[in-house]
C-alpha cells in the first residue's frame, strides 16, 4: 500500500509539473534543437502515440519556400524541432522563389501512410494549385507526388479534415467561386469530389467536429478581420449563416485562422498572428475555444493552461519583477537603460556582447517545478536576438523576436524549473552577440 500511495503522488507530482507550464499567446516561442522561433506558419498539429508533431512553414530567410519543418512534443508546450521534411530543391515546384504554403497532415490507416497537402503557386500567385506529399514516417522524409489545381478549379489557402469514419476532405479556398470541400479519394492523394460550395469568399479553412456537429472556421479576405464560423450535422449542408466566434472588432485577437484540434477536454484554436513585412517575426495566437451545441466562442487570456487531460485554466496571478531593481546585479557592462515604453521606464540593455554583460535577478519565488514566465523585453533590431538563461544550475538558450517598434516590450516565454523559495535567474551572451533589453519578468504565483 506504502509503495501504491508513493505511486500515486509521483503521477500527481508529474502531472502538477506539466500543468504548470502556460502558453503565452503571441509571445517569442523559442524551440529546442534550433534555438530560435518555432518557424511553423501556416501548419496543423498531428498526434501518434501520445507525441505531438507541428508541422509547418519556415519563413526564417522571407516569404518564399525554404522548408517544411516538423516539431515534436509530449507537453504542447516545450517543442523541439525534429526535421525538414520537405526542402528547398533546385527547381521545380519547391525550388527557389516558389510559394509552398498551410501544409496538413493526416493519417491513412489503410495504407499506413502520413499524407501532406499544401498551397502550390509561384511569386505572383497565379498558379493556385495544391500538392501532394506521402511519408511512412510522421516526421520523416516526405516524398512528393506533384501538383495540380484540384477538381481543375483555383486553389489557395487549404486546410484537411478527416472524419470519424476515415473519410477525409480537402477544404479549398477557390477565388473566383468560394470555398470548397471536397472529398478526397480513398488513399487521400487525389480528389473525388466537391460536396459543398460556399458562394462567400473565405480563407484559411478549419474544420472541426464535436458530438456530432461540424465546426468550419475561416477568415475573410482581408489583413485582418473577424474571422468567422459556420455550422451543419452534414457535411453537404445544410450550413448555418456565417458568425463570428471572437468579440466583433477584436480581429480575432489580431489573428487569422489556421487550425483546430482537442486536447483532453479542451478544443485549441491554432491563429497566425502574421508580420507581412517580415514573416518569420510572425507569432502564434494558441487561445481555449469554447463549443457548446452549435455555438463557438473564443477566449483570450494573457497566458494560459493546456492539460493533456481535463479543461484548460487561465494561468493565474502572478508577480512582476523589474530587471532595473536595486536588488539585482548588473556586471561586465550590463547596465539600465531609458525605455519609454517599458514599466517605469527603464529597462537592462548591453547583456552579452563581446564583455558579456550579464544581469541576475534574484528573489524569483519557486515552488519545485517547472514554470512558465513571460520575459518582457525590447529588440529593435529586424532578426531575432539570443541570451543563454541559467537557473539553478541549468542553462538553455532563449530567443527574442524583434519587438512591435523597438520601443514597446514584447514577450518570450521561458520554461524553467524554480526551486522552493527564492531562484536566481541569470541572463548572458550567446556566442558573443547582445540580447534584448530586458524590461521585466512575470512570474506565475506558486
């Protein structure tokens, strides 16, 4: 029984530590294996085997076509990236300046093949093809079968879905008709059909389903606007009048429909929040969708809980602490620095760099687990800036996207494990090169 209970509490302790760490939407997420921004855009999420896999665009060098990357994680939270698992070729159409844009992947059990559609086009989008990928391996190599406008109709922003009976649909956004489901052919390589078509102009499709109610989500064809939602008990109609699902004028909290999955009892909604002037500063708007009958409604904490069981939480209280407080240590050149838009008005700059000034903020109240705190920072510069974070004898790199202006903080999200009582956390160089301005930290309460 001794041995039973110590079981129990180890699983309880497990699951108190993966609970605790928080998505921050919008902020710097800074991936293992890279060191840098998650480059993802546009991509779904894919579970095997209680593994998480994000699959998505890399805009680390601009708009045109480098890769398709593929992330793993157990916690939705901590990811690492894993592979490419289509790259830049030559010519054809993944070489250079070509468009390869929203790839999705799904499963076909009958063939035992992961299959990947995605947006085809060339510079200038005149194209708008699909094409189509097939793997034996989640993340492994793709192989890519070629392109084609599907059903001979204009195809750009698309999105899959597959049925609880294994059917599976290519939504299509086609410009000159509306929005397309089509049903794709058994091994989900071709197209069988059109089963619906939307006569109103959206983008950027996701489809979900719950209880027997289909979910269509999408955005309409602007930079940005309240993206919207419909709903039917089959998938040829008859369809609800397009909603919203976020309060009018938010603009989907600044975010365009990408992709919606479940995770326990809770449904994630996967946003681009995207920076056209340079793409890979672009962030990602992960926020709780709530569905109830036929209703959907978005919600928006800052920062937040996604438990791989039971419902998601709001992340809670939390503390500030000033990088400029008296009660830190600023060395090797690190120094407080005037920030109009930073709470009092001030923040550290100079960390790293060739003296590697360093800043230790003390006094980090912990609770012997892992821990997400928001890192308020400013990085006028157009790339990512990098510091190494140590904490309690364990060090990590964290990136820092540039911020809005270079005048108002942004945020990127540290996981790190505190210790009971107070935690010094220290920021320094990486490879010689200065980080960000370091405003302040967020820290949940224990």
């Amino acid at each position: 029984m001794l041995l039973i209970n110590r079981l129990i509490s180890i699983l309880a302790l497990a699951q108190a530590t993966v609970a605790s760490l928080q998505i921050v939407p919008g902020a710097t997420w800074t991936a293992d294996g890279t060191n840098q921004h998650i480059q993802a855009h546009g991509g779904g999420i894919i579970e095997v085997d209680s593994t998480y896999y994000w699959i998505g665009e890399n805009k680390l060098d601009g708009s045109a076509f480098q890769s398709i990357n593929c992330y793993s994680s157990t916690n939705l939270v901590e990811w690492t990236f894993v592979s490419e698992l289509l790259s830049r070729q030559g010519s054809g159409d993944l070489g250079p300046n070509r468009v390869v844009e929203r790839p999705k992947v799904i499963y076909n059990e009958a063939t035992s093949t992961y299959v990947m559609w995605m947006h085809i086009d060339d510079s200038s989008y005149k194209e708008a093809k699909t094409g189509v990928a097939t793997s034996f391996s989640v993340c492994g190599q793709y192989n890519y079968l070629g392109s084609f406008r599907p059903l001979g109709q204009q195809s750009r922003d698309i999105g899959l879905f597959k049925d609880d009976d294994s059917s599976a649909y290519l939504l299509t956004e086609d410009r000159p008709n509306g929005l397309r489901i089509n049903r794709l052919t058994d091994d989900y390589t071709n197209l069988d059909s059109t089963i619906y078509l939307f006569p109103e102009h959206i983008e950027a499709p996701a489809m979900y389903k719950q209880d027997g109610v289909y979910f269509l989500f999408g955005s309409q064809l602007t930079a940005t606007n309240d993206n919207k939602y419909t709903t039917a008990t089959d998938l040829q109609g008859t369809w609800s009048s397009w909603a919203n699902f976020a309060p009018s004028g938010t603009h989907t909290y600044d975010s365009q429909t990408n992709f919606i999955f479940g995770v326990g009892n809770s449904v994630v909604y996967m946003g681009d929040r995207w920076k056209s002037s340079n793409l890979m500063a672009s962030t990602y708007i992960w926020l709780p969708l709530t569905i109830q009958g036929t209703q959907a409604s978005l919600q928006n904490p800052g920062s937040w809980i996604l438990p791989l069981d039971g419902t998601w939480s709001a992340g809670g209280a939390t503390t500030t602490i000033e990088a400029e407080s008296s009660n830190n240590i600023l060395s090797n050149g690190a120094k407080t620095v005037s920030c109009s838009g930073c709470s009092g008005r001030k923040s550290v700059g100079w960390i790293g760099g060739s003296g590697n000034g360093t800043l230790k903020i003390r006094g980090v109240a912990g609770a012997s687990s892992m821990t997400t705190i928001r890192v308020q920072f400013e990085n006028g510069d157009s790339a990512q800036r990098y510091v190494t974070v140590s904490v309690n004898g364990e060090s990590q790199i964290l990136a820092f996207l540039p911020s809005q202006d270079g005048n108002t903080p942004a945020s990127s999200a540290l996981h790190v494990r505190l210790q009971v009582g107070s935690n010094t956390i220290t920021f320094s160089g990486y490879q010689g090169q200065y980080g960000p301005d370091i405003d302040r930290l967020v820290v949940p309460n224990s």
